[in-house]
C-alpha cells in the first residue's frame, strides 16, 4: 500500500500540526510504503520571499525527521525537486472543468473573507491532484476539513481516463483522520498559522512557558467552578489519559483549581512529550548537509516511482 501526504512549509509547524498530520505520518510507516512532501510549490501563493522558503522547508523537513519519519522507510522530500508534478498538473488541468475548481470549498471561503484570490489559489485542487496521482498513491490520510480535495482529485483523474479512453491513474482512497480533535490555539480559536495562535512544540522553553502562560481564559475566581470546554483544559487534555481527565475536570468542577496550576502543568506536559524528538532535532540542526542529502535523495527516489506515471499519461494524451 503506498501512503502519500504533504505539508506546507508556510509557517513554523506547531502542535496541531503535529497531532493532526505529523504523528499519524510516522503511524503509517508500519502500514505501507509512505511518500511525504514538503509542499513548496503550494507555499508559493502564501510566502513570497524566496530566502524565507528555503528556511521554512528546511524548519519542515528538521520536524518530519525528528517527529519520527524514517528516510530508510519513508520517502521524504521538497515537492520543487519534481518538476514532473508541474506537467502533470498541466495535463490534469487540461480536462478539469472551471466549476469544479469554483466549488472549492477554500476557493469560496478566501472570497468571502476578501481575501485576494490568483491563479494559484484557484487552481490548488489540480496541483494536489498531480502531487497524489503522479505516484499512483493507493492511501492519503486527510482531516474531514480536506476531504473534498480527495474527491476532487478522484474526479480529476476519472475524467482523464475516460478522455483518453485509459486506466492511468488510480483513484486514490482517501484515510479520514476522525479521531483528530480540533486542536484550540492560545485564543481558544482553531490552531492555525493564519490566526497567529499556534504553540510550536520545538520553541525555547522560555518562550514556550510565556505563550502557554497567555492562554486566554475566563475571569472565574479560583474558588469557583470551571468551564472545562475553555482552550486551557482542551489542550491540557491532549497530552493526558482518561483516567487524568477524569480528575482534573472533577476538579474543576469542584472549584478550587486556579487556571494557572493547570497551563503549568499544560507546559511540563508539552515538554516532556516532545523531549527526545527535541533532542534528536537538535542533533539534526548541526548537520545541515544531510539533511539536503536525505531531500536529494527522497526526490530521486520519488521520481523514479512517478516517471512511468507521466510517461503512460503523455502516451495516452498523445504528447511527445
């Protein structure tokens, strides 16, 4: 079974990436053959300075092997380094109809938040589909919130086989991720780069304890009981069992419990659980030519796999 997923390297990653695509990349590995992707193509309709690119790819690829990824059992690697995606993304386009792209759920929320919307934006969908098709990927684990894309991408391939009268492309299934909560960020809003509340997991101490200490709460007295659906028990509950969330909301609800007892129980919990990934992360910053070399390498490998992809999809298109 071969796994296949990306992410976008348009910001530091933080810990709901980690929980909602980061941990269950490395699950896979023992599931099938895993190709992941630092998304860099994608990143170019968000981040225009070419400087900053290159630093958040490196940030990415830092995270995916210290987080776990295996580039003796997984292939990672930097999405530009395949430039056969983008002819791929071409010959897709080519019988991808303007009101499937229109449907795009995130196509329409960016115009209704006025957010300026160009070509890269509006044609996301076809690029993805090339990122999955182009390796025949069988499995690509995606949140409920991209699971259009999944169908997109399968009606993309659907309709050129049927053009061509072929069988290229399979269609991919895709793996819904439902036990992944929506992590809260710092502002009990959703956990996201764009809304500048994320908590990374490989920040500084120090300046992880200052941001965890911020989270937004109520102004419930500590004698009183607390509302255990605010950000603080949300999070503090991620890195918890059952039988610990069971105490500490009965706590909570008891009164008695000060906010600030339970963020700093929240940060020694966030520490101790990214510890040896932050260790072996450190480890990895102070080799900065391999990690170019395991990029070079998973690109080499990926492509190998995606070359008779486009190879039978220009045959049959009658290219070349």
């Amino acid at each position: 079974m071969r796994v296949l997923s990306g992410i976008q390297p348009s910001g530091e990653l933080h810990i709901g990436n980690y929980l909602g695509a980061l941990r269950q990349h490395v699950e896979f590995q023992d599931r099938g053959e895993g190709l992941y992707f630092i998304a860099d193509y994608h990143s170019m309709t968000s981040v225009r300075d070419g400087a900053e690119r290159r630093r958040l790819v490196r940030d990415v690829a830092l995270d995916y092997l210290a987080c776990g990824i295996d580039p003796e059992r997984s292939i990672l690697y930097r999405q530009s380094d395949v430039p056969e995606v983008c002819e791929l993304q071409w010959i897709l386009g080519s019988v991808t109809p303007m009101g499937l792209l229109e449907r795009s759920v995130s196509y329409k929320d960016k115009i209704a938040n006025g957010i300026p919307v160009d070509h890269g934006l509006f044609a996301y969908p076809v690029l993805m589909a090339a990122d999955i098709l182009l390796y025949n990927s069988d499995l690509v684990p995606v949140g409920q919130d991209q699971k259009q894309h999944l169908e997109m991408t399968r009606d993309i391939a659907a309709r050129f086989n049927h053009a061509y009268a072929t069988e290229v492309f399979r269609l991919p299934e895709p793996h819904i991720l439902e036990d992944v909560a929506v992590v809260p960020g710092v502002d009990g809003r959703k956990m996201s780069k764009s809304y500048d509340n994320t908590l990374r997991m490989f920040w500084p101490e120090k300046k992880l304890k200052k941001a965890v200490m911020a989270i937004v709460t109520d102004s419930t007295p500590v004698e009183d009981p607390k509302d255990t659906s605010q950000a603080v028990f949300q999070l503090w509950s991620v890195f918890a069992s059952a039988d610990e969330r069971e105490e500490m909301f009965g706590r909570a609800k008891a009164g008695g419990l000060g906010y600030g007892d339970v963020k700093k129980d929240l940060l020694a919990r966030i520490l101790d659980h990214f510890a040896p990934m932050r260790a072996r992360r450190e480890e990895l910053e102070k080799r900065p030519d391999d990690i170019e070399v395991i990029l070079e390498g998973g690109a080499r490998r990926a492509r190998a796999i995606g070359a008779p992809v486009l190879a039978a999809a220009r045959d049959a298109a009658g290219l070349g």
